[in-house]
C-alpha cells in the first residue's frame, strides 16, 4: 500500500495541475472581448423599423400640465 505522505503529495500535484490548466483557459478567455448585444443595431436579426418606440415619453409634460384649476 503506498504512504500517505506520497498520496498526499500525488493528490495536492493533480490538483496544482488541474488549476493552472484552468487558470490559463480563464485567462486567453479574457482577451477576447464579447459583443456588447446593447450597443446598436448593428449585428440585430430584426430590421430597426420593428423596434417598439418606449412608452415612456423622453421629454417631461409641458409646467401647464401641474397648473391647478
């Protein structure tokens, strides 16, 4: 049977190897930079005229519309 000191050491090396596999993947998965889906329409399947206009209004009412009666 082998010692546990080995097993120890042969476990935590696995896992050593395992990590720096991992962080390496991890790290060139950072340089590319994913797409920004919210920055226009650029790469949209759907044509712009399809878009809903919000139904908030961008623009505040007019100060008449708070005058009291």
């Amino acid at each position: 049977m082998f010692e546990s000191n080995l097993l120890i050491y042969a476990l935590g090396t696995i896992v050593i190897i395992l990590a720096s596999i991992l962080g390496t993947k991890a790290a060139r998965r950072r340089n590319n930079k994913p797409v920004n889906i919210w920055e226009g329409y650029a790469n949209s399947p759907v044509d712009p005229q399809q878009f809903k206009a919000p139904a908030i209004p961008l623009v505040p009412p007019p100060p008449q519309a708070f005058y009291r009666r």
